[in-house]
C-alpha cells in the first residue's frame, strides 16, 4: 500500500520558564509522550489514558572524547504520521499495520550534534539516537548510553540476568524492579554468586507488571553495528541502559557517526495485548530492493539430535554409539519422509566433536567442510532429495569466532552444493565473556557474547547465508530485533532456555508458561516443541544404558502439541525420536498438520505467568488451530469460537489432557475427540497441572 505520509512542518515549541517541551500521541491518543529539556539536560515520559508507564527519564550519550548528555538546545524539530500495511515474506500475520506518529528533535551542544527520534504507535513508543558525522570527530566511541527508565518500586520484572555465564539460557524471576541483581537471582533461581564479571542488569525484553496494572516490555529493534542493550536498576524504581562493552571497556566502535537501535517499550492494559504487537517489527525495514528472498520457505523438521542431548543414547563425536551416521540417517529420513517434513537436522557429522568439546570457548577447533568418517553428506543429501528431505545443516562453532568466520564463505559452499537450506549455528560457551578474539597484534582479547563484536558477527553471517540461500537458526544467538523483517533467512533461533534442558537438566513446570511473556515477544523461537516420551527417556551414558529415572519433561502430550500454536516459529522441530512417535501416531498427526505460516494470530485468553491460548488461521487454507498452556496449576478455560467465520462449518479435533493427566505423575495420557462445530459454539477444557491442549479446526 503506498505510504501516507503526513508531514507538520511548523508546530508549537511550548516553553515554561527556560524548559522547553514537545510531545506526541499515539494515533489512538491513548498513549502521550512528552520530551523536554530541563536545564539542558534532555528527559522523556510516558502516559497511557493518565496512567504514568515512564515517569521522567534522562537521555543521552557519553563518547569517550566528547559527552552528548547536557548543555543542549533544542535546534529543530518536525513531525509525520505515518499509517501504511505491509506484508511480511513469512509470518504470524498476513498483513500488518504500522500506524505511528514521529517526532523528530534536533539537539546540538557545544561539543556535537543529536538527533532524536520519537514513534508512538498505538501499542507502545520507540526512540533513538543518531549522531551524524561530523568534520571535527573523527571516532564515536560510547562509554554510556545515558538512556533512563523510570518506573516505580512496586512495579515487578520478568527477568533474566545479563552478563552472566550462560548467555540468555535461564529461568525467568520475578521481583520488583529494584531487585534485579545477581544476589537476588542466585537465592531465588539459581547459584551466580561465582560469576562476578560484570554488573547486575536484566536481558531485554524485560516484561514488567506494573503496580498500575499496566504491562509493559522494554526491549530494542534493529540491532546493528551496536552493542546490545541490558537493563540495569539504579534503586527507587530507575533502570537505566547498560551496554555489552568490547573487552577495553568501550560499548560502542564507530568512525562514522551513530545510529542507535530503537529503544522500545511495548504498552498493554493486559498481558494477551502484549503478546499482540507487531511493534518491533514494524521497527525493522524492509529487504532492499534488489535483494529476493523469495527462496526462503518456512517448514517443519526432525533431527538426529534428542538422541544425544535428550535420552543420551548417542554421541556427537566419533564413537561405536556416534548418532549421525548414513544407516541411522537414513532411518531418520524414511521416517520423517513417510511423515511429510521437509528436513533433517543432523548433529556431529563434522570434525572436531569429543567429549570434552563443550563450553570452555577453547579446545580443539571444529572442521565446517570435513565429515567424519560414517557420515557421507553426498550420498545422503541425494538420498534426502528423492525423498523430499534436505538436511538442516549444523555448525556448533564453541564460540570460537574466528575459526568459523575463516572457513564461512566455503562451508556454506559446501552446504550449497549438496542442497541444503538451512543450517543451525551454535556458540555455546559456557564462561562469562570468554569469546576469544585475537587482534591484528596477535594479543588474545576475550569478549562479551553479547557486545558489538558478536553483533557484527551474527550479522555477517546472516549477509552471507542470504548470498548462499541458506536460512539461519541460531542457538546461543543474538536476541531477535526484528531483522527477520529485512533479512527473512534468519528464520528462527534460540535465546532462551529451550526444551534441551528438560533433557539434560530441567526446566521446571512453570517455565513453559513464562516464555511466551518474555522470551516470545522478540521473535520466533527454536524451542524444539514435541516431546512425547516425557519420563524414563534417558540413559546415564551411551555405553551402559541405565534408564535415568529421575529425568523428566514436565509437561504433558496434550501441552507438547499446544506449543507448536502457542510458541510462533517458521521453521519448526518435531524433537523426540521417530520411535518415540511411532507409539503415539495418532497424537503425532497434529504435529504433522500443524502449519508454521499463518495469516491471523488472535490472543484468546492469558494470564501472565499462569496461562495463555491462542488462536492461528492456517496462510493457505480457512483451517484454525488454536493451543492453550497452563503453568502446575490445573483449570478449567472456556473457549470461544467467535473468531470463526459466521457463515461456515468446522470440524474440531480436539487433542487434550484427560482427567488423571499430570505433568508429574501421569504426562504422557491424552484423549482426541471429534465433532462439529460453528462460531457461536463454546467449548470447557480441563488443562491437567502442568498440561494443555491443542485444537485442530477445519473447514467444512
Ligand atoms: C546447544 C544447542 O542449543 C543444542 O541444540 C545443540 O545440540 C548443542 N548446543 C550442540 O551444538
Ligand atoms: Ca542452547
């Protein structure tokens, strides 16, 4: 749709005393945001419908030579209105409306120029900072970024703790604002106090229920050549931006001026509200125009995976239990072939894997174009072609930047010539900022997995797989602001504690239901959902074969399904093994016709921390699935139908828990129900403690 673009050129500058302020509204006119210089110093706040979300808040940036903090006037200012659709390649919806006002300022002290930019969408406001090049700069080295959000104390945060060993992958505490500490997450969560490199802040986006009710996340978009940004208390309610610094000390690196990611924060009267916003997206741009993407294909695949990390019957590395192998590949491909996947992911097929292999940012380097000896990628990747199924390519780097930036360019080469489309990437190491990079006077530098070298790094890799036609699927990534948008072959990542952990550790049974109030409201997620052997899976080693029983996946077959709804990726996993499967085929039939592209996505119904449902219209058909979670507690959720078209009939299948389900004692007991249903129909569920459901809705 062609843009409308309404430019004020010449407004009012109010002035009271020597402060002077501007300010927008959202174009619903609920949500008002004000700027104002306050003795130089630049300040933003934030209402919705008179209910304070950001109560005055200090903006601003300290270079290393020069501070863009205070002493400014304001030099100009304009406005637009921008309303325009727009169609994502790929999605949770068909169309997308992106409806904002701007409010451009224009900021100089005596040391620079700034220019700040202002959107206030109907679901939240964004801004950043762009520091145009100048001739008596010559480097923009941020030291701070200055920018503030001031809360209250009794608002409470969602959050994970940054600067801390294991990258995004933990659980989620709750606290007031004030708490986010490292002290506070090791006596509630998990033991940090050892891991005392760098300060106490939160991983964005951070979900906080404030004591007015409202919700709010505060997050980025459009992260490049930037560092990333965590959220960091400053007592009595303040959070203030903390960036990943390089390991000098310096946050951001440029000798061309600054331009900022946007700084968001998403506003909803309810939890379901935030879970509807397409504000980050609508932050990103669109592919340049000479760019296609066309090739890139949202679809579903299985993996010679959980056999490792899950019930440990396998190896990544060379051994007489080594899981990629052509005989069990093969087995693997038959299956998912016969099942309709598109792909295979297949795990330890190249050099470099032993079993001392994870997570110290060291050790013996991996091969990305070398197979190890059972593994013949040719004839596999002809065998897959017949058959319909590509292998999902895999390149665990340990961290180790540089060995896979050298050989990039010629393993995905590799991967082009044998037909492959996708690769899943991984950069586990397990140490707090530990990513080695040797610079050009050979001195070992050590880095932040999250800072402006990683940035960089995840960018160039996305730049070259769009080059090759390969998607990305990054484990331990960069978490996701939006560049899916101009770059849709980064199809999905990680960046949370995924369902690997229920294999080798656990996640606990309220884990799954925080996700989609944290983690999900930045993109689509490789959680690999679709475990139906919830107990007695695992062994003590490959070589003995004990059953572990201690090991569980609390969740139930009925909430595995949900997840597939309730958890929004384009390219999907069906995690358990094809013998697991295999004694559940009828359950298993959702997960095959189970779509990962949709034209609508409706909030049901939620319940931060508690609950959630949601409702996806199949992209290709009038068919709707609809998934719904619950926490360890037990209930009863209405559902209706009205979402449904008026005028049709449906047939619902149901998939649920039963009544004696529990994620504990009973997980893996479902029950599949049929009939007939219209729009004005309502249905009661019972999610057992720990369950869920999952529905299939298909047109007459
Ligand atoms: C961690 C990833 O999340 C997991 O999926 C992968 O199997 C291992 N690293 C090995 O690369
Ligand atoms: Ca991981």
């Amino acid at each position: 749709m062609k843009k409308l673009l309404i430019i004020i050129a010449a407004f009012i500058i109010m002035s009271c005393d020597k402060n002077k302020y501007l300010s927008i509204k959202s174009p619903d006119e609920k949500i008002n945001l004000k700027f104002e210089l306050i003795n130089g110093i630049p300040y933003y706040s934030v209402n919705k419908s008179n209910l304070e979300v950001i109560n005055n808040s200090r903006m601003g940036i300290s270079f290393k030579e020069f501070d863009l903090i205070e002493n400014f006037k304001i030099i100009g200012s304009n406005k637009e209105n921008v309303n325009k659709n727009w169609t994502p390649l790929y999605g949770e919806e068909n169309i997308i409306r992106n409806n904002y006002n701007e409010l451009n300022i224009f900021l100089e002290n005596n040391k620079s120029k700034i220019n700040i930019t202002f959107r206030v969408f109907d679901d939240g406001i964004a801004f950043k900072y762009q520091v145009p090049t100048q001739k008596h700069i010559s480097s923009y080295y941020i030291v701070d970024e200055k920018t503030e959000f001031n809360l209250s104390s009794k608002d409470s945060a969602l959050w994970i703790p940054a600067f801390s060993y294991r990258r995004y992958e933990f659980l989620y505490a709750y606290s007031s604002v004030d708490d986010i500490s490292k002290e506070f997450y090791s006596k509630k969560v998990e033991n940090l106090t050892y891991d005392s490199l760098g300060i106490n802040a939160a991983h964005t986006p951070l979900t906080i229920k404030k004591d007015n009710n409202l919700f709010i996340s505060i997050h980025e978009a459009n992260l490049i050549d930037y560092s990333s940004m965590t959220i960091a208390p400053k007592g009595e309610g303040k959070l203030e931006v903390e960036l990943y610094p390089w390991s000098d000390g310096i946050k951001v690196k440029s000798n061309k001026g600054i331009n900022s990611p946007w700084r968001t924060i998403q506003i909803s009267n309810s939890s379901s509200g935030l879970l509807n916003s397409n504000l980050i997206l609508n932050l990103n741009d669109d592919p340049e125009e000479d760019k296609d993407f066309s090739w890139v294909k949202p679809g579903k695949y299985m993996g010679v995976w959980w056999e490792m990390i899950g019930t440990n019957e396998s190896t990544w590395w060379p051994s007489k239990n080594h899981g990629a192998n052509n005989d069990k590949i093969i087995k693997y491909m038959d299956f998912a072939s016969d099942h309709g996947f598109d792909g295979l992911l297949v795990e330890g097929w190249n050099k470099g894997w032993y079993p001392e292999w994870c997570c110290s940012g060291n050790g013996i380097p991996f091969s990305f174009t070398e197979s190890v000896d059972d593994f013949d990628i040719e004839m596999l990747s002809e065998y897959g072609a017949k058959k319909d199924i590509f292998i999902v390519g895999h390149h665990e780097t340990g961290g180790q930047i540089q060995n896979y930036e050298n050989q990039l360019e010629d393993a995905f080469k590799l991967y082009n010539l044998n037909g492959i489309k996708n690769i899943k990437t991984g950069y586990v190491n397990d140490v707090s900022k530990n990513i080695k990079r040797i610079d050009e006077n050979g001195n070992i530098n050590r880095e932040w997995h999250h800072g402006q070298y990683m940035v960089n790094h995840f960018q160039k890799v996305i730049e070259l797989a769009a080059k090759y036609k390969l998607n990305i699927i990054t484990h331990e990534p960069i978490k996701d602001t939006g560049l899916r948008r101009k770059y849709p072959n980064y199809i999905s990542r990680e960046g949370a504690k995924g369902q690997e952990f229920n294999g080798f550790w656990t996640n606990g049974v309220n884990h799954a239901t925080d996700l989609p109030f944290t983690r999900m409201l930045s993109g689509p997620m490789d959680y690999t959902p679709g475990i139906f052997q919830l107990n007695n899976f695992r062994y003590d080693s490959p070589e003995t074969k004990n059953i572990d029983k201690g090991a569980i996946v609390p969740s139930t077959i009925g909430k595995e399904l949900a997840l597939y709804v309730v958890y929004y990726s384009p390219m999907q996993m069906a995690a358990d093994l094809p013998k697991h499967y295999s004694k559940h085929l009828e359950a298993f039939e959702f997960i095959k016709n189970v779509p990962v592209d949709w034209s609508e996505r409706i909030i049901l119904d939620s319940e931060f921390r508690e609950y959630v449902t949601i409702a996806r219209k199949d992209k290709n058909s009038g068919n709707w699935y609809v998934g719904g979670i619950t926490n360890e507690n037990e209930r009863n959720l209405k559902i209706n139908f009205s979402f449904l078209d008026m005028k049709k009939d449906y047939k619902l299948v149901m998939y649920t828990d039963t009544e004696d389900t529990h994620w504990k004692y009973n997980p893996m007991k479902y029950q599949i129900r049929q009939q007939k249903i219209k729009s004005e129909d309502t249905i009661n569920i019972n999610l057992a403690p720990g369950g869920g459901f999952a529905f299939e809705i298909i047109e007459l």
